[in-house]
C-alpha cells in the first residue's frame, strides 16, 4: 500500500509483530508511513523471517528483537534495545495478545491466568516501560493498545479473553490521564474479526464462517484493515485524541 508519510521519521516499537498478523500488518504499515520500526515477538524464528521480509522493502528501517510480555526484564530490555538502536520512542504499538476458548464452569486458574497475563498485564507492562521511557525524553509520544469487540460484546467460551480486552480498554482510558500533562496520547482499537492463520488455526471453521456471517460486510476484516485506524491513532492526524477505544468492526458494539 502506498503510504502518505503519516509517520515520516518515527520510531515505533511494535509487540507480537511476528507472520501476517496484525501487528505484522501494523509493522508493514508504520514502514510504509515512513517510520522506523522495532518489532518483536517471542516466537523467534517467525520474528526473523518477518524482519527479512520488511528488511528487504525498507532496509534499515526495520529492526528485531524477541520479547516474552510476561517477562519485565524482557520487557524493559525491548524498550532499552529500541531507543538505543533508533535513538528515542516515540510510538508504542501493544498488539500482544493471548485468546482461546473454556466454558467458564470448565476453565482452569491457569488457563484464567495466561490469558490474563499475557493480554492485559502484558499490556500493563509494555506501556508502563515505554511510558517511563517517553516521559524522560520529554517530546511526548502516542501508545495504541489493541483491545477487542469482546471488552463490549458476550461470546460463550471467551470470559477469559474478554475480561482482559475489558481491562485493556480501562487500562487505556486512565493511562491517558495519567500522561496527558507529558502530551503523551494513549488510545485502543477495538477489532471484531480479522482473520490471519494463527486464528485459523485456532479456531474451527464453522465458528469463523459464523462470526463473519454475522458481520454487516459479510465478512472478517483484513489485518492491514485494523492497522489502518492502529496508523491514524498513532499519528499526528489523531493529536487530539486519547483514552478513546476505536472500535475496527462493521457493526456496533
């Protein structure tokens, strides 16, 4: 896709960037835009072949390093190795996110808590470590978290998930608060369906084919659909904009 240079000369930081995703979209997209990109992922193999796919249209552009968001350590040393490769952050892109599905009566503590901890602390700690790092640069910056329909919406099997898409969307409304006096912007998507082969995968067709049919279009939305609006939030196009959830569906929530 052609970009307009929405971000000409940023540096961004992207998680879960690995294969066609949507953080891989996103990372795809922020390049197009004219940023330079950190993506990261704790699947190494996929990140290092996601970097020489984007490497090989954007060159130096584009960097890696593998990151588990469970681990703080991990965490702060993505940060650290982003601002000392490119010299500063100035967007943190907070795609990490761990589905799957339990009827609540049959779910584990352990399946509760992964999810949890990879979605919503993972979240947690990816912006409270790039929040920290953008304070102390002092030129303010913009954090996009990617959240879900499921914040809003009742889906059996998915209480896990969506409690922590719920947290996501509350972390974000008072993280913006909390650095708006750093101009610092902190918003979310809210996608509904984006089919990519991870979810595939993942999820039984029938399920897919129903949760698309239910879709005004018709159909799931494209990764590089939802990592439009994720560029528009991270850009100066939405500098009046934070602590909002945008919501990437075609029908209301």
């Amino acid at each position: 896709m052609k970009g307009h240079g929405l971000l000409e000369g940023k540096v961004v930081v992207v998680t879960a960037a690995a294969g066609t995703g949507i953080g891989g979209a996103t990372a795809r997209r922020c390049l197009e835009e004219g940023a330079h990109v950190m993506i990261s992922d704790q699947h190494e193999k996929r990140l290092a072949a996601t970097l020489a796919d984007l490497a090989a249209a954007h060159g130096g552009r584009v960097a890696a390093r593998p990151c588990d968001v469970t681990d703080n350590d991990q965490v702060q040393a993505l940060i650290d190795g982003a601002a000392q490769h490119f010299g500063r952050i100035d967007v943190m892109i907070n795609n990490a996110g761990l589905g799957g599905t339990a009827p609540l009566p049959e779910m584990s503590d352990e399946q509760w808590r992964r999810v949890l901890d990879v979605t919503l602390t993972g979240t947690f700690r990816c912006t409270r470590a790039a929040l920290r790092r953008m304070i102390a640069q002092g030129h303010g910056g913009a954090i996009v978290n990617n959240a879900s329909v499921l914040g809003w919406r009742a889906q059996p099997g998915q209480a896990h998930y969506a409690a922590a898409k719920a947290g996501v969307m509350a972390l974000t409304r008072c993280a913006a608060l909390d650095v708006a006096a750093h101009r610092i912007r902190v918003n979310a998507v809210a996608p509904s369906l984006a089919v990519h082969p991870y979810l595939v995968k993942v999820t039984s067709e029938d399920l897919l084919a129903e949760l698309a049919s239910r879709e005004p279009f018709g159909r799931a939305a494209e990764p590089w659909e939802v990592a439009n609006v994720i560029v528009f939030l991270a850009s100066d196009y939405a500098a009046y904009m934070t602590g909002e959830v945008v919501s990437v569906s075609s029908q209301h929530p």
